[in-house]
C-alpha cells in the first residue's frame, strides 16, 4: 500500500516551507501540514494507495517541491485511473534522452502506450504570461525614438521566451526608426503598437494604453491546443523510436479549466456552419453544423494516437477519450468505450 504523507515527509515539508512568508508558502505545504489541506491530503492518499511504493517514490520529489506540485499530482491521478481500469503501468525508461511520464500496458492483450500528463495550471501560466508581458513592455519603452503609442499585448502568453520578446522590440525598433507617422500602426507577432504622437527626436517610448484585447481571449481557448501539440513535438523522435502508441493525458483544472467542448475544438477543429447558396438567385439552401479544419487530428498529427481529459467532477474521476483516426500507431477503439 503505497503512502505518501509520512508524519517525516510532513516534518519534511514543514521545515522547508513554515519559516516563509504565509503568501509565499507552496500549495504543498498547505495540502501538508494544515487541517484546511486535510480534504485534498486525504485524495491524493486514497490515489497512492494501489500504487506500488517503489513508482511513488520517484513521483514524491516533484510533488514536494513548489514548482512542480500540480504536475506531479497530475501524474498520481492518472497513474490511478490506469490502475482502476486493471492497467500495468510503470515510469517510462529514458529513450533518446527522453523521459515520458508514463508506459501503460493492459494486461492479457498486446495493447501498450505512453502515456504523458500535461496538468493545467492557469495561475501559474499567468504568472508567466504577466512576465513576458512586462518583458516586452520593457524593451519596449527603452527603445530610443521618443514615440506615445498604444499598444496591444493580447497574443502574449505563457509559452513566449526571452528570444521572442527580444525579436519583437527589435522589429518595432526597426519600424519606428522609419519614422512613423500618427495613426500609423505595425503589428509584428500578433503585437500590434499605434503611434499617438512624435514628443521628441529622442527619448523612450512611452505607451499611453496597454491593451490585452481579444488575443487574450484565444489565447485561452487555443491552450489545450498548444500544449498538446508542444508536447507532440517534445517527444515525436521518441515516438518514431518506440514504434507505439503515444497518448497525452490531459488534468484541467478544477472548475474553470478545459471542458471536453474546448477539447473537441483543439482536437477536431471549432465549431462552424456550412452553408450552400443559390447563386441564381443568391438565396440560401441549406445550413449545416461542421468542423473546422484547424483541430490537431485533422491537420496531420499522426504522432498523437490519442488525448485522454481526465477530469473531477463531484468528487468522482471523469475520463474522456479522443482518439485520432488517422494516427500511425492507433489504439482500439475499445480503450475509449470503457469509463473504469
């Protein structure tokens, strides 16, 4: 019986964490040391319980440290879920310098996969998110041109970098070098910056209006998208080297995260509307319900075998499948017909 809060892994945790400023202590010292964690402490126990000690002892560094916490309880949550539905499942080996979360196997059959988690974590996104975009207002403004301008921010998100934002304030640096004019605009990235007014020949940038706009907004909806297609990529050598199934295990989070409506737009493409037209006499003949050709399994992803949204809903798991159809190693179509 596997158990992960020990009364010294607590003392542990507690030594590491208690000395820190209350707002500045990790969700797992709360889950840890405190009766208001008493309630998650006691799930994620009943979810280590049918593991073997030895698979849980390698999840518990990630789990007690502050970055990792939610990816590591991800992973307990679906390490539980194989074991109710009777899979063998043990930490994948390293393979080409690769180490995927999971290798699931279902007993008596020949069926097999990798299986890597991906947890959402939405304030930890927008701690990143809220970095680069204080990054690139930065850069921004230091840029020596003596511009007021306006600027849209909202394409800025979590899975920017150092090099991108640096790329960006350099091309507006570029353009504004051209000499701008007011109510001339440039959008570089999805950055959009409009020029109010030249204060002087010299001096920094100064944004008047700083807008998130609505690329925030589809921001949120293309992340299950991108992190499903980010992890792909980490692993598609990997893939071709196993000669199996690859499968992501996606945790929204609780409430506000990723439903299996926003996961049906990431996989199969937005909702849309056919419509046919008589051009005769340009009346409309009939209006369908259709996909978008923007999902990741109608664009060729033949590395992803399939996503499985695990989710809680009143306190019960609720597993949802999606298997691609056009994957170069498929899984049966039985692994998703059976809600264990």
């Amino acid at each position: 019986m596997g158990k992960l809060f020990t009364p010294k892994r607590i003392e542990d945790i507690r030594s590491l964490y208690a000395h820190l400023p209350e707002n500045n202590r990790p969700r797992v010292y709360w889950v840890a040391c405190t009766q208001r964690g008493q309630r998650i402490r006691e799930k994620l126990e009943t979810w280590a319980a049918p593991i073997a000690q030895d698979t849980l002892d390698k999840l518990l560094p990630n789990l007690m440290s502050r970055e990792n916490f939610r990816g590591a309880r991800g992973e307990l949550l679906a390490m539980y879920y194989f074991h109710c539905r009777g899979f063998s499942l043990e930490y994948a080996p390293l393979i080409e310098d690769k180490t995927p979360d999971l290798r699931v196997s279902v007993p008596d059959t020949e069926v097999s996969f990798i299986a890597e988690v991906y947890a959402e974590d939405k304030a930890q996104d927008e701690q990143k998110r809220q970095h680069w975009v204080d990054d690139l207002y930065a850069r921004i403004q230091k840029l020596d041109y003596g511009y007021r301008v306006d600027a849209d921010f909202g394409v800025v998100s979590a899975d920017w970098d150092d090099n991108r934002t640096k790329a960006v304030a350099a091309e507006f640096g570029q353009w504004f070098a051209t000499c701008p004019k007011r109510g001339d605009a440039r959008e570089v990235d999805g950055v959009r910056i409009s020029v109010r007014s030249k204060v002087c020949t010299q001096g920094a940038v100064r944004i008047d209006i700083l807008s998130m706009g609505a690329g925030w907004v589809d921001t949120e909806r293309e992340r299950p998208k991108k992190k499903i297609k980010g992890k792909v990529a980490e692993y598609r050598q990997l893939i071709c080297t196993c000669d199996a199934p690859f499968v992501v295990v996606y945790i929204p989070e609780f409430t506000t995260g990723t439903d299996a409506g926003g996961m049906d737009d990431a996989l199969f493409g937005k909702d849309g509307v056919r419509v046919t037209i008589n051009k005769a006499t340009g009346e409309l003949v009939a209006a369908e319900p259709c996909r978008q050709a923007d999902g990741l399994f109608s664009k060729g992803n033949s590395a992803l075998a399939g996503v499985l949204l695990l989710s809680e809903v009143g306190g019960e798991i609720s597993p949802t499948w999606r298997l691609n159809p056009g994957a170069r190693y498929r899984l049966p179509s039985w692994i998703a017909q059976q809600n264990g």
